[in-house]
C-alpha cells in the first residue's frame, strides 16, 4: 500500500497542474490531502484524479478549506465534518481518518483536537490510519524547540497510536515539512496508525518528499507511506 498526504496551500491556486502531475506520477493506493476547496480548481483535481480510477470524498464542498481522501479502492463514507473525513476500504478492513486541524490555538482547535482523540480512544480495536495537516508539533519537532498541542499528540501515542515518521522513518528524511518565512522549521504533517493495523504492517518505509515544496508546488513535504498490508 502507499499513501501520500499533502496540503495543497490554499487549494493549489495556479500550483493545480503540477499537483495532479505530482500526484498522478505518485500513483498511490491512497491520497489524502489538506487545505483542499470545492471551487474550480478542487473541481479539476476531482476530475483528473476520478480519470485515473480513483474514488474521492471531500470534507467541505463550501468553498471553504478542508480535507480530501482519494482512494483506488471502493470505500465507504463514515463521517464528515468540517476538516474531518472519515472513509472504510472493506478490502482492507481499514478505517482512514483525513484530518485538517485549525492552525489558531483557541476553541476551535481544542474541540478538533478532543474529537481526534475521542475517535482514536473508541476505535483503538480496529485498523484505523489517522493521517493529515495536524498543525501541532513538540519541541523536538520544531527547529526552535517551541511547541504547539504537544500535550494533544502525546495523548494520542499514549493510546499506543504509532507515529509513523517517528518510529519508521527512511534515513535521510528531512524532519520538517513546513517553514516559516524566517527559516524556522517545523513538522506538522504525521500520520498515525492504530496498534492492531501495527501488527498487519510490514516493510514500513515513511518520508517527507521535500521536493514538493522546494519546486513550490505546494509550502509543505509531502509525507509519504510504502509498506505492506
């Protein structure tokens, strides 16, 4: 199986053709992407990507930003909020959960965050990835050493939740997938895997391809997951 989940920076804009081209040369099993619109440029990814087989739900269809799942398996939609979307491959018997959580500290982002962690407590039984833009990090997942809901995602690998890239990462990937216009980097992509899909994967590669956002095609890496389920 292979994974990539990347946030488009506001929809993609102009970006769009080299994102589907990206994302079609990627060929993956599974794409999850943040920052995603329902406007015209949504639309043109939606079309490009259903061309190629892919079987697609957004979060949002107001226009405004949220997330996206595409999947070349069928699957069935669980959940839908804004930002949230949650789908089920019966093929794999995997629950995929795409999350675009708030970038602002505030109540917003603390009722996001207590929705994750409440999905990840009552579904710890089953193979469930939970995979996105979290906008959080701790402070060895920032090059300033400052930190943002670590508490929240420490709550969550207290569940047993395993952080991929932490646990599995690819030698040499670049830690950060996203830098603030004075430089400081920060990482605030994961993806989370539940402990019984734990024990169904093996050969687990996970990278942030920092090409993307060198070429500016997006202002994040795109992180990426290869293993077998």
């Amino acid at each position: 199986m292979k994974l990539i989940s990347l946030n488009l920076r506001f929809g993609g804009q102009k970006r769009t053709p080299q994102i589907i081209d990206y994302l079609l040369s990627e060929d993956a099993d599974l794409v999850v992407l943040t920052e995603f619109m329902m406007n015209e440029k949504g639309k043109e990814i939606i079309r490009k990507i259903s061309q190629k087989g892919y079987n697609i739900k957004p979060s949002n269809d107001d226009g405004s930003m949220g997330s996206f799942i595409a999947s070349k398996s069928d699957f069935v939609t669980k959940s839908v909020f804004d930002r949230w979307i949650e789908v089920y491959i019966p093929k794999n018997d995997l629950y995929v959960l795409g999350v675009y959580v708030p970038d602002q500290p505030g109540a917003e982002k603390n009722i996001f965050w207590k929705r994750i962690l409440e999905y990840a407590k009552n579904n710890i039984e089953k193979n469930v990835l939970i995979t996105g833009d979290f906008n959080s990090c701790t402070k060895e997942d920032s090059s300033n050493g400052t930190e943002y809901y670590a508490k929240e995602l420490m709550e969550l690998e207290d569940l047993k939740y395993i952080d991929l890239w932490k646990n599995y990462s690819k030698e040499g990937s670049p830690r950060y997938t996203w830098f603030y216009h004075s430089g400081e980097g920060f990482r605030l992509d994961y993806v989370f895997i539940s402990p019984k899909l734990a024990a169904s994967m093996d050969e687990i590669i996970v990278y942030h391809d920092f090409n993307v956002r060198e070429a500016k095609i997006s202002d994040h890496s795109s992180l990426i997951l290869e293993c077998l389920f």
